[in-house]
C-alpha cells in the first residue's frame, strides 16, 4: 500500500512538473500594430490585433467569435468597433483632437511563429489633415485591448511615401491621473 501512495505522489509530482512548464512555454498573442500614412489630405490610421484579446478585453465581443473572415462586417458590427475605437483610440495634432473616422475594417488570419494561426482585426481609419501641413509632432492615446490585458503591447510605424515603415513608438499599458498616458510621435 505504500508503494502505490508513493508512486501516485510521485506521478502527481511529474504531471506538476509537465504542466508547469508547459504553462512557461505558453506565449501571448502579439500586440496592436499602428501604422500612420498621410496621404492626399488624410491621415490614415491602421490598426491591427489579435479578435481573440478583443473578446477578451470587452464581453461585447464575444460575439464575434464565429464572425467571417475575409468578409465584409456587418454594419452592426462596424457600429460596435467604431463605438470601441471611439473610447480607446485619440489623436492630437496641434492642440486639436482630430476627428478620426473608421473607413474599412475586415478579420484576416494571421500567422506568428510563437502562436501560429489566428484572426486578426484589421481596421482602417482616416482623419483630414492638410496636404503640405507638417504631419509631426502627433499625440497618440491609445489603450484598446490594453485596458483589460495588461500584458498587451503596442507597435506604432510611420509608412512613408515609398512604402516603407518605420517605427516610432513601442508602448504598454499606463495611466496617468486615471486615463491612458498620450504618447508623443515625432517625425522618424
């Protein structure tokens, strides 16, 4: 009788041991990626991340977990992402909070060598800003997922006129006097 309470203790202790580091090897999703672009008199704002950490960071979401991808949204859906960016998402360019407007917004698989497979939002959005008006220096608030999912990061790139991207910003969760910390983006 002995001898079975010490092997099942040292199994229990093994399957500890394997689940343990499992757990250590487990990776998070990637974060947000923010790409700006200016573009006749428009300043574009594409935002990407993970649905998953969506659903997770808002109940409201939950919704969407059998959402198509590479489809159209509905526009109910449109309306609940535009209500969401609106709460989490501002922008400041010379004192003044610039308007932004979602233009498109699609779910796309994306891949990633720690995860692998997963949907990704991708959204698109657009504020005017003068052709010939300096872009930089532009005030960033940005707290989407991040406010609910500590660990989630943000990536913000600026996409110049020959297409390449170059970063500005690297960023997590942070809150100065009760409200998401701006970050200022200044010309790479």
């Amino acid at each position: 009788m002995r001898l079975k309470t010490c092997m099942r203790a040292a199994c229990l202790a093994v399957s500890l041991v394997l689940g343990g580091a499992g757990a250590v090897l487990a990776h998070a999703l990637p974060g947000s990626v923010l790409i700006f672009s200016h573009k006749d008199e428009d300043l574009r704002l594409v935002i990407s991340f993970p649905l998953e950490d969506l659903m997770v960071a808002s109940s409201e979401f939950e919704t969407w977990e059998g959402a198509l991808v590479n489809e159209n949204l509905t526009p109910a859906q449109l309306a609940q992402i535009t209500d969401y960016f609106a709460q989490h998402v501002a922008i400041t360019h010379a004192g003044e909070a610039l308007p932004l407007m979602l233009t498109d917004a699609v779910l796309r698989y994306d891949q990633n060598a720690d995860v692998g497979l997963y949907v990704c939002l991708v959204a698109t959005m657009a504020a005017p800003l003068a052709q010939g008006e300096p872009v930089f220096p532009l005030v960033l608030t940005y707290d989407a997922l991040m406010h609910e999912i500590r660990s989630h990061r943000a990536d913000v790139y600026w996409r110049d006129s020959a297409g390449m991207d170059k970063h500005l910003a690297n960023f997590g969760f942070r809150r100065v006097d009760g409200q998401p910390r701006p970050i200022e983006l200044l010309a790479p």
